[in-house]
C-alpha cells in the first residue's frame, strides 16, 4: 500500500514570508500526488494535484508543488503568504496503484502571523 | 449550484443513541464516501459506495452503517457501538472510478457525543 508523510504538524509564518509544507510518499511504482486545503470547521478543497508530465504542479490561490521522485516528495510552496492562508493543508495518495481510496496525511497547521 | 451538502452542521447524541448523518450531493457523481476527522489523524475512511445500492467497508467501519438507495445520496447511522463517536465527519463524492478523479467534500457534521 502507498502512504504519505508529513513531517511538520504546525507551521507558523509570517504574512508576506514563503512556505513550504512537506510531504513524502512511499511508493515503488508510479504515483500520482493530491494536495488538500481545509480551512476551519469546512470541508476541503483540491488544492493541486500531480499526475504525470511536468514535476512542477501549480495549483489555486497561488500554491505549487514540485514532485521529486529521486526524493519521494511532494511538498507544497507559495512564494509570499496572506492571512487568508491560514487553514490546515493535507497530502494524499491513492491507497495503491489503480485504487479508488485515498490516504491521507496527518495535516500540517499553517498559522500565518500578521 | 452544484455541491454537497451535509447535514445538519452540529448534532449532540447522548450515549446510547444512534444518530444519521445526512449526505447529499447533485453533482451526478457515481462514488460517495465517509471520512472521520480528529486532531492529528488526518482523515480515517469509515465506508464508501461505488455505485447504488453497494458499499464497501473502510478502515474504520465498525460501530457505524450506511444505505446507498439513490444517487444522491449516501446517510451514514453512528450506532451506540461506536464507542468513541465524538469526531468531524466529512462526507465525498467523484465522479467516477478513475484514480485521478478529484474528490469534493461536504462542509461537514461536528458530533459530540454528551
């Protein structure tokens, strides 16, 4: 089975500063890569998502990805960060290859301090 | 406006009680699925459908039941064999049977068990 790590619980950034939320994926074969906003007490909503082609994502609201294969990472980036950003941000991959469930990560707290 | 809907936003149970979670969603979708939140697990799959009037258990089924007798929707029973019910319950849909295919999540129910 496939699963994702996300190494960081909470993030905390100052507005206008850069972040990157990380995560990792254990994976043998090919892999296509989600990530997810949830901002409080609301669903969530795709962010961005990696399936094949080019290794740099960019996904709403400003958000990118870059896959990395040599290092098993997905992780998450935005060049300057609003208050509005503030939510918790979730990365996942299907279950295995051709499965129709998918795994989340644990979420990472970004906090953006003004 | 097409979506998903979750119903209602907050629901108090006294132990002992069941209770039903309402999950409807117009998009036409074919898959819906049930997910429990708590603080630093991440998402955790409760049941899912693939089609009408068929389900499939997830990791965390036990102590719960669904019914899937119309497309729309997808009503999830907390039993009083749940035994730790208190969670945010986060209902889904795709469209499809394709690995790629987005999620799109509902806003939600808080259960507190009292």
């Amino acid at each position: 089975a496939q699963s994702v790590t996300q190494l960081d619980s909470q993030v905390p950034v100052f507005e206008e500063a850069p972040v990157e939320l990380r995560c990792n994926y254990s994976s043998s074969v090919s892999v296509y890569l989600f990530w997810y906003v949830q901002y409080p007490n609301q669903g969530l909503q795709l962010l961005l998502k990696y399936l094949s082609g080019s290794t740099l994502v960019k996904g709403i609201n400003g958000f990118e990805a870059e896959f990395n294969k040599s290092q098993t990472s997905f992780h998450l980036r935005k060049p300057s960060v609003h208050i509005s950003d503030t939510a918790e941000y979730f990365c996942a991959v299907p279950l295995q290859t051709g499965a129709n469930n998918l795994f989340f990560g644990t979420g990472t707290r970004l906090t953006v301090i003004p | 406006d097409g979506g998903i809907t979750q119903s209602p936003k907050y629901l108090f149970r006294k132990e002992g009680q069941n209770v039903t979670l309402s999950c409807e969603q117009n998009l036409n979708h074919d898959a819906m699925y049930w997910y429990r939140q708590d603080p630093g697990q991440g998402l955790r799959l409760i049941y899912y459908s693939q089609i009408v009037n068929d389900f499939q258990k997830g990791d965390i089924a036990e102590g719960y039941s669904v019914s899937r007798e119309k497309k729309e929707s997808f009503p999830l029973t907390v039993t009083s064999a749940q035994k730790n019910p208190t969670a945010f319950y986060l209902c889904a849909s795709r469209r499809g049977d394709t690995t790629t295919d987005t999620q799109y999540f509902g806003p939600g129910t808080r259960l507190t068990v009292l």
